[in-house]
C-alpha cells in the first residue's frame, strides 16, 4: 500500500515540473517575440532618420601666406656723448629719461687755458696786421723809388736815339743799374708782403682753432632723443673723446625712439620675398597691441653660420609707447591673393593622387566632388576649380558620410581670415 502512495506521488510530481517547464518555455516565448518586435521598429525608425553634417559655406576671401620672427625692439640710432676737448664738468643739465632735442645743450665744460689761448692768439694777430701794413709801405715806397729811377732811365735813351753821343754812355749804364736795383727792392718788397699776410692768415687760422675748441666745452645733442644713462657728474674729470691712448668716459648716452629697429633674421627660403617697402604686421604680446612697420632695409647677404638674411623693419613710435628691448613678432607677407574662393583646409582629401571634398548639393545629397587647388595657408586653401561661390562644404569626418547619403544641413561660421 505504502508503495502505490509513493508511485502516484512521483507521478504526481513528474506532472508539475513538466507543467512549470512548460510555462517557462511560454513566458520566455512571448518576451522574445516583443524585443523582437521592439528591436524591429528600433530598426525601421533608424532607416527613416536623416542625419545632420555641418556644413560652411563657399565664399571669396583674401589669402594671404605670412611669416611670424620674434626679435627685439632697438633704438633707431643710439650713441655715447663725448667731450671733444678735456675738461672739468661745470654743470650738466639733463639726466636719465630726459627728451633732448638736436643741438640742445647737455653740459659745459670748464677750460680756463681756452682764455690764455685766446689772448695769445688775438695778440699774435695784431703782430702780424701791423707786419702787413709795414711791408705794404715799404712796396709802396719800392714801388716809388723804382717809377723815379725807371722815368730817368727812359728819358735818358730817348735823347740819346734822338741825339746819339749826346749823353755819355756811362751815364746811360749807371741809370740802367740803378733801375734794375729798383725794381728788384720792388720784388723784395712784394714777397715781404706776401710773407706777412701768410703768417696773418696762419695766426688767423690758429685763432680760429681756438675759438672752435672753446666752443667745444658746451657738450650738444647730436640728435633728437631720450638720455637713457647718465655717466659724469658735475665736477668730473672728461678726457677728449678723440683722444687714442685713453679710455674716454661718456657724458650721457642718447637714443632716438620716435621710431624703433627690428633687425629680423629671415630664412633663406623666403629672402626672395623681402622687399624694402613692404608692410609688416607687429604684434608686442606685452602690450596686446599691434603696430605697423616698413621693411626699409635688408642685408643682401645670407650669414652662412644661421642661413638667415639680416632684414629690418622700422615702426613708428611718436608716442613713445613702445621701448627699446621689448620683443615683438612681426608678419611678414610672404604671398597674397584677394577675392579668391576658399575652403577650411581640413575639407579637403588627397587620395592616389586625386584631391576631393564633400559637398551637399541642391537635393541635399552628399557628393564627393574634384577639386584643383591654389595657394595654401595653415588655415585655408584657395579652389581654383570644381566649386562655386555659395557652394555648402561639408565640415568634419567624412569618414563617417557616403556619396549619396540624404542629410540636412547646419551651417557653422568658419574664420574668415585666411592669413597664417
């Protein structure tokens, strides 16, 4: 009896595990038949969704191709102001920062030997005017003597051609010697005087010297500028500047900063390029400010040590907002086109030799269209053929587009300047 009751058990429970399978393999029928169904309108609502590309659209722009070198402000012109003639400084009126004008007077110099030099050399002078005007008498007086002596002379011959041996010869002789001696006193004379004016004009010249070297103890701008350091003291000892076997000590050093140097090392690749009266585009990072400047001269020759043409460039400062020693970056305008059709450069493809980029045409269609290129910037390039002005480019990874394939467009601003 306690057999058949565990029989009818086991059956009983074989029955309910197969009903539980059963229901299961239902349950998990019927949710596999809705992710299907789900992943299938997933699907037909994925096939019927237009993508969105980012497009820019064709427009004509001026390119240009620039150089950027950092170099260092310097003055236009710069010097050490020195003494002509040694001295004591007995005042200087300028010092450091100060704006001087050409001729301005900076300092003087105290020379007391400059007065007994004058004196000597007015004096000196006098001499000689009075040894001039002793020696013109003494011509005058030649000059006499010899028109007197002469007059005898020629009166004498004629009476004697008039009536001969009327007159002795010997007398006729003794005139002729006395004339020649005349004027012979006569030539004396002249040279005497031309002695005299040549030593007037030496002590005239002597004192001249003088003069001009005590003009030199007032120490002049030589141009228009800033003191940008100051040397001597009042008092001090200046040695003449021209002086060779000593080492002079400057007054003051002058610069001129109403326009500044930038001495640019050009590579050789681009020295055709330069051209004096080209404009320079100068940006000083310091200031946040940009300045124009005028390549005005260049080297013409290449320093073989750097490969580089030594090119300046001058900038106006009238306002003196720039300083010597600040750097700057100028542009130099190596190639320029205007009103030429471009692209960003990352739209363009070159594939086996054939270079392509994606347009969106009139039926909003991605097309992959040939193009011929023109010049080229770090940010733009120049289409000479296959676009249009108004075209629409498409921006972005063209991976990730296929000719043909329907998009709608969103126009994105690109930068319009070209020049890099």
């Amino acid at each position: 009896m306690s057999n058949k009751k565990f029989s009818s058990a086991k059956k009983y429970l074989c029955l309910l595990g197969i009903g539980l399978l059963t229901g299961c393999f239902l349950v998990i029928a019927s949710y596999s038949s809705k992710v299907t169904e789900v992943a299938k309108t997933k699907v037909e609502a994925s096939s019927n969704k237009v993508t969105t590309v980012a497009v820019s659209k064709v427009t004509r722009e001026n390119l240009s191709r620039t150089l950027a070198i950092s170099a260092e402000f310097r003055p236009f012109q710069e010097v050490d102001v020195h003494a002509k003639v040694a001295g004591y400084v007995k005042n200087i009126s300028v010092d450091v920062g100060d704006r001087v004008n050409a001729g301005q007077i900076l300092a003087n110099l105290e020379i007391p030997e400059f007065k007994n030099d004058l004196e000597q050399a007015a004096a000196s002078n006098k001499r000689y005017e009075e040894e001039v005007s002793r020696a013109k008498s003494e011509l005058q007086r030649a000059e006499a003597a010899h028109e007197e002596i002469h007059l005898t002379y020629t009166r004498l011959l004629s009476v004697n051609q008039a009536k001969p041996n009327l007159v002795a010869q010997q007398e006729i002789d003794q005139a002729a010697g006395r004339d020649r001696v005349a004027e012979a006193q006569v030539s004396t004379a002249k040279a005497a005087l031309a002695v005299a004016e040549q030593q007037l004009e030496v002590s005239k010249a002597s004192e001249g010297k003088v003069k001009t070297l005590s003009t030199y103890s007032q120490i002049t701008a030589p141009f228009s500028g800033v003191v940008t350091k100051r040397f001597a003291d009042t008092g001090a000892m200046i040695q003449a500047g021209t002086a060779s076997n000593t080492q002079a000590m400057p007054l003051v050093r002058i610069s001129e900063i109403s326009r500044l140097r930038l001495i640019l090392p050009v590579p050789e690749s681009v020295v055709p390029k330069i051209h004096v009266g080209a404009l320079v585009e100068v940006k000083v990072q310091s200031l946040e400010k940009t300045f124009q400047g005028t390549i005005t001269r260049f080297a013409n020759k290449i320093d073989v040590s750097t490969r580089t043409m030594e090119t300046e460039v001058d900038v106006p400062n009238p306002n003196f907002i720039l300083t010597p020693g600040m750097y700057a970056s100028a542009l130099i305008t190596l190639d320029q086109k205007n009103d030429v059709i471009a692209v960003p450069s990352q739209v363009i493809t070159s594939t086996e030799g054939k270079t392509t980029l994606f347009v969106v045409n009139q039926e909003k269609a991605i097309e992959e269209r040939p193009v011929t290129l023109g010049m080229e910037t770090e940010t733009k390039v120049e289409v000479l053929s296959g676009l249009t002005e108004g075209d629409m480019v498409v921006i972005g990874n063209r991976s990730q587009y296929k000719p043909g394939q329907k998009v709608e467009t969103k126009l994105i601003e690109t930068e319009i300047s070209g020049g890099q």
